[in-house]
C-alpha cells in the first residue's frame, strides 16, 4: 500500500494499492494531482520514502525510474 500525506490547502491524504497504480493514475490526461502539490510523508509497505523533491512529480518520477 502506498500512503501520501500531501498539502493542497490543507493537509491531505491518498492511498493506493501499489506505487504502480499511482503511476498509471498520474500518466492520465487529467490525473488526480498537479505535479507541484507538496508532499509532507510518503508510506510503501509500512516504511517511509525519503524524498529529495517533495512534490507529486518528484514521487511519481522517483517510482517511475524505479520500475
């Protein structure tokens, strides 16, 4: 399971069944996020992501690279 903790006004928070499913959401025409939405935390399998751009794009571009 992948958690996000992410602020759009406020803080907020989306989970995913896997990284992949993120990343297919995110490659959609109209995806759920921005890419400049900033990321507070990020959870995969109960360990947290460290993240050097703390953005959706830097998440989605770390998880893409990662395969």
């Amino acid at each position: 399971m992948l958690v996000i903790n992410y602020i759009h006004g406020e803080e907020l928070q989306a989970t995913y069944k896997t990284a992949a499913a993120f990343v297919a959401m995110m490659e959609l025409e109209v995806p759920e996020f921005e890419d400049y939405y900033e990321i507070t935390k990020v959870i995969e399998a109960g360990k947290e992501i460290e993240l050097s751009d703390k953005t959706m794009g830097g998440l989605f571009n770390l998880l893409l690279a990662r395969g």
